[in-house]
C-alpha cells in the first residue's frame, strides 16, 4: 500500500507540473508583427492556424502588419505563414508554445522581418546573443548575404534545439 500511495503521489506531482506549464501560456494574449524590410518589393503573406485563416494581406515597403490572439489551453498554438515577393516564396512558422521562442518575443510579442537576405526575429534575448538585434533563422535564399554566420543545424528542429527555419524558393 506505501508503494502504491507513493506512485499516485508522484504521478498527482508530475500531472500537476505538466498542467501549469500549459496553463502558463494558456488564456494569454499575444501579438505578431510581420514587417516588410525588402529593399524594392511588397511582400504578399497569407497567415494561420488550425483554427483561423487570417487572409492574404500585401504589405507595403517598411510597413508591417500584426495581429492578436489567446493561446490555447493545451499548448498547440501554431501560427504560420505564406509569404512571397517577387519570384520568391515560403513557409514559415511564427508563433508556436516554446520557451526559448517566447523569450525572444518577450512573452507578450513577435516582431518577424523579411528582409531580402532571409527572414529574421528581433528580440531581446537575440539582441544580447548577437550584439545587433536581428538574428537570421534561415539563410537559405537564393545568394544569401547574411548578416551573420550561424551553425543553422544548431537552430534546425530535426537536429536540435526548437526554432524553426524559413524555406525560400525561385
């Protein structure tokens, strides 16, 4: 019987912890900004979840354009995007339940910018990482001139780590 108390004790501990990790983020309001930084182009995105098609919207150059939402109580939030400017298009995500991901947004907001070079975060966190604000999250562009070199496998979620990369194509 001590055994048996002891488990359901540990198990009640473990399904509580797992409960406010959720809970943490549940119920929240969070905003998306998505800034247009190309240097000639408009930039044409479409973004969503499971739950909610947003629209296509065309954002001029250097305006941006964002939206709110609540995180979900299971921690499943995922937005992403379609995005595309002149002979160049992809698929990004832009907010899903992940530590290191909220840090950057400063638990309240995420600023994405397209740039011609790839798409970038600016945050916090990443300003203090990289001394200059901005972060390239893929570098895979057609002649990329990145700002920076990254070990982008350190930063692919197939290998390690949780912050998602942007596919371009021509």
């Amino acid at each position: 019987m001590g055994i048996s108390n002891k488990f359901m004790a540990i198990l009640l501990v473990v399904a509580i912890a797992l409960s406010q990790i959720s809970l943490a983020h549940a119920g929240k309001r969070y905003y998306v900004h998505i800034i247009n930084g190309l240097s000639d182009n408009e930039l044409t995105i479409h973004c969503q979840s499971k739950d909610d098609d947003l629209g296509v919207h065309l954002i001029q150059m250097s305006k941006e354009w964002y939206w709110t939402f609540e995180a979900n109580f299971g921690g499943t939030t995922l937005f992403w995007c379609n995005m595309s400017w002149a002979n160049h298009h992809g698929r990004f995500d832009v907010y899903w339940v992940n530590r290191e991901l909220l840090d950057k947004c400063d638990f309240k907001e995420c600023f994405w910018k397209a740039e011609d070079d790839g798409l970038k975060i600016i945050g916090n966190i990443w300003e203090k990482s990289f001394t200059s604000g901005v972060t390239i999250i893929k570098v895979n562009a057609p002649n990329p001139t990145p700002r920076y070199k990254l070990n982008i496998e350190a930063y692919d979620n197939s290998k390690k780590g949780d912050i998602r990369t942007v596919q371009y194509k021509s």
